[in-house]
C-alpha cells in the first residue's frame, strides 16, 4: 500500500511538471495568430515578493516502524508569485517560496501499556528528538477565488518542493548503555546512530489559505500546509536497515507580499 500511494505521489508530481508549468509560461495568447478571435481568460501579469514564517510539525515514515509523536520547528523565508491569468472566476498563480525549516523527528517511548518508560538509572521518563535543519524550496500551483484587489480571497495550492540537507542535531536523556530497552513496546535503535545520509529531498506539497489584499498595502496570507516526502533521509537499498525513513510535515504560516510589478488584460 506505502508503494502504491509513493507511485501515485509520483505520478502527480510529474503530471504536474508537465501539464501546469508548460501551460502557464507558453500563455495562450502566444496561440492568437492560429484562434483569431478566442478568448479564453483575462492576462494577468503581476508579480509580488514578500516573507513568510511559522511552525513545522513533523516526522518521519520509518520502515521498520518507529513510534513517534510530532516534532515541533519553526520555518521562515522569502516568497514570491507570478499571477498569470483569470480564468473565469479563477485566478492562476504560480507561487514559491525559499525557506529555513527545522524538521524531524521526536520519539514517543512508552511500554506496552502505553506508559511512559523510565530510564533505570535516573528514574525519569526516556526522551529522544532529532532536529534535521533544511533549505526548502516549494514551487506550487496557486488557485485562488474571491475579490482580486481589495478584499478576501480562499486558495489552494499544489506543487512539488524540493529541500537541501544543512545540519541536525540531537536531543536526548539517555545514552545508548543505559537505556530502558527492556520495558519498552518498540525496540527500534538503529536510528540513533545514524546521520543523514541523503541531504537532497524532494515531494509534494498541497495545501490551502486565505489572503487579505488591501489596495496601496499589500496582501497578508494564513496558509496551511501538508508535504510529503518522495525521497527517504537513509539509504534504502537491500542491505540498509529502514526500507523507508521519509520525511513529512504538517506547516502552518503566515506571510505578507508587496507588488512588485501589476499588469492587467481584459476585466
């Protein structure tokens, strides 16, 4: 099933490289000379820039299972969007973002009566986190509906994002001589001595928001956001250990953008 849902992610993934960006910047108008008179959409050109910031929540797909909660990071950086064309009552984007994330992972070490374990040496319950700090880049479809100018609109977006491996690190209270290994339901340790091996990752992102355009100010955007990961942080080959270590998060942000260029065709 964890394979046929990571084809179809693919497939998506590629349906989009190929259908939406071709379209977008081989605009129709470019067709004029052979559709004299179509008139499919309004011209858009505008073009804005801005910053973004928010929270990360996340984990990762192991396989073999590790039980985790979510681990919690902060995001921030610059975002960008071409408005291309409105198409009925559909306005067409393309929006991208470069950012700092903090993903991971954060370990939830309990027995099998889902009680907490305690280290045997110092008597509190056993924690472990690992904190991977990324370069992300998102380029997503950006559809949204509602006043254009002056006013509210809701959007969804969809896209892939690809991120770059800086550094990670590690929070624990246990080392591995003298952790309860005994009392707990999941057994997996592999991890912790493990780092990063593939610092490319790649997946897709799908998500949606509201933004608020005041005419002269700018637009302010709250987006919420899911990203599953297409590659896997471990190797994955016949003699590693995890046939799967992908990443995912959940992402919740704002951001403000300013218009930089504004062109529009036909209203």
């Amino acid at each position: 099933m964890q394979e046929q849902a990571k084809t179809l992610l693919r497939s998506v993934l590629l349906l989009y490289l190929f259908t939406f960006f071709p379209f977008q910047f081989f605009h129709l108008s470019s067709l004029q000379p052979f559709v004299a008179h179509a008139q499919i959409g309004d011209h858009r050109s505008d073009f804005s820039l801005g910053i973004n910031g928010g929270c990360v929540l996340s984990n990762v797909g192991f396989s073999p299972k590790v039980t985790q909660g979510m681990h919690t990071g902060v995001t921030g950086g610059i975002s960008f969007r071409y408005v291309c064309e409105k198409y009925f009552n559909t306005i067409c984007s393309v929006y991208g973002e470069v950012n700092y994330a903090e993903t991971g992972w954060k370990e939830d070490i309990v027995d099998i009566n889902d009680q907490p374990v305690l280290n045997t040496s110092t008597g509190v319950p056993e924690e472990y986190s690992r904190t991977m700090k990324y370069i992300q880049i998102p380029i997503l479809a950006h559809l949204a509906w509602g006043r254009e100018d002056n006013g509210l609109q809701f959007y969804v977006n969809l896209g892939p994002q690809f991120g770059y491996y800086l550094s990670e690190s590690t929070a624990t209270n246990f080392t591995t001589d003298n952790m309860n290994l005994g009392d707990r339901a999941n057994k997996q340790t592999a991890q912790y001595a493990m780092s990063v091996e593939n610092k490319f990752d790649y997946g897709i992102a799908v998500g949606g928001g509201f933004e608020l355009s005041l005419r002269h100010v700018g637009h302010f955007l709250i987006d919420g956001r899911y990203y599953y990961g297409l590659g896997n942080i471990y190797g994955d080959s016949k003699r590693d250990y995890f046939a799967k270590s992908n990443l995912g998060n959940v992402t919740v942000k704002v951001a403000y953008l300013f218009d930089i260029l504004k062109y529009k065709g036909n209203r």
